[in-house]
C-alpha cells in the first residue's frame, strides 16, 4: 500500500479533525481504506500458515472504523488520527465482544507503526479466566513468557494499568501475583517509519505477529465466556 499517502493524509486529517474536510478528502480516505484492507486480507491469509485458526477471519469485519465514539469523551474530534485492524480467531475484535486474542496492528498521523498480539483489557470475566490460568498454570505461563521470539521481539508483557494490590480472590503469595494483577495480557511494540517506509510492510507485521503466536496460542487455549445477547 502507499503508507507515505497513508501517514499524509493521516496527518492533515489531525490538523483538520471536522467532517467538512474529511467529505471533501472522502475520496483519498477510500482509496487509503481499500489498500489498508487488501494488507489485511494478505495478512490473514499468511498469519493462516502458522495459525490456521485465523483463516475464517472476515478482514472486513477485521478493520476499525475511522469515526470515534465520542459518547463518553471530552475530545470531539469526530475521527481516529489512525487505521487500524485486530485479527482474531472469532472475527469479533473488541473485547467487550469477548473476541480472544488477537493480532493487532496500526499506522498513526505520526508515522508510527505499533504491532501487538493479546488480549487488550478483557471484560472482567474473561479477564479473571485469564488470571486464574495464570496462577494454575504456572509453568506454562512462564514458558511462554520466556519464549525466545516473543521476549526477543516484544520483551515482557505490558504493564499498562497494572493494579497496586491484588484483585479480589487472588492470594497475595500465589505465583506469578506480579502478572495477576495486569488488567491486559498483551504485547506491542512500536516503530517510527515516517522517514525510512519498510520495503515490505506487511512482512514486517507479519513477522511481528508470528512472534506474538505463543501468547495468543496460550490465550486462545483457555476457553471463551459466553456472551450474553
């Protein structure tokens, strides 16, 4: 895809966040749009190589919308200064689907590329599937954390939001306690491209994301929750 267009168009969208001007650059934004969906069809179908359960994924259904949910947000601003996708197994991407883990990547105003893979703040009883695996299953869990890839690539998981004390339920002395209290179990790692494009991006993102498939494997062995209707 043309990612210098991409990040140019990005960038004036975030200097001119209002609807006027995105109908009149409406059609540059359809034409970004349709590239960004055909790296990600392309993705899917290579991820499906060492995870075939990737394969059903609907990249379309893969894609964030570019509009924000300004419901509950003092920021108005009507659009994402990003495109976005998150792969999943299920085809649902947000959490509050209860989708599973994912692969998750992005392209920023700034020229940022942010690769990850995980489950990024699952609703609270996911969240507390994912910690009991990690208390039961101690040495899996540190398998896995320690797997060569993955800390070589990404370093050890986010700690982003990670709580003072223990939730309620878990010892203070179980093992792995540290890792209990994550509110997210995910790793990212972030890249500025804006002055040197990768010669392959999808390959770039793809092999950050084969790094990532021990943790999601081991997210996606433990099973979903029912989603209520």
């Amino acid at each position: 895809m043309h990612v210098r267009d991409l990040i140019q168009f990005l960038g004036e969208l975030s200097e001119n966040n209002n609807r006027a001007w995105f109908v009149m650059n409406k059609p540059r934004y359809d034409i970004l749009r349709e590239e960004f969906l055909a790296l990600t069809i392309k993705l899917i179908a290579e991820i499906s190589k060492f995870d075939p359960a990737i394969a059903g994924c609907n990249p379309k259904k893969a894609l964030f919308r570019i509009n924000r949910d300004m419901r509950f947000s003092h920021d108005k601003s009507p659009y994402k200064t990003h495109f976005s996708a998150a792969i999943t197994a299920s085809g649902l991407k947000k959490p509050s689907q209860g989708g599973g883990p994912a692969y998750y990547f992005h392209i920023d105003a700034e020229g940022r590329l942010l690769i990850a893979g995980g489950e990024y703040m699952p609703p609270a009883e996911r969240l507390r599937a994912i910690r009991t695996r990690v208390v039961e299953d101690a040495a899996g869990f540190n398998k896995m954390r320690k797997n060569k890839k993955l800390a070589g690539t990404y370093g050890d998981l986010q700690a982003e939001g990670k709580l003072v004390r223990p939730p309620k339920g878990f010892d203070p002395d179980s093992p792995n306690i540290e890792y209990v209290k994550l509110k997210s179990f995910i790793v990212w790692t972030e890249t500025g491209i804006k002055k040197k494009i990768p010669a392959d991006l999808g390959r770039d993102v793809l092999e950050g994301f084969k790094d990532a498939y021990p943790l999601v494997k081991w997210l996606r062995d433990i099973p979903l929750m029912p989603v209520e209707e």
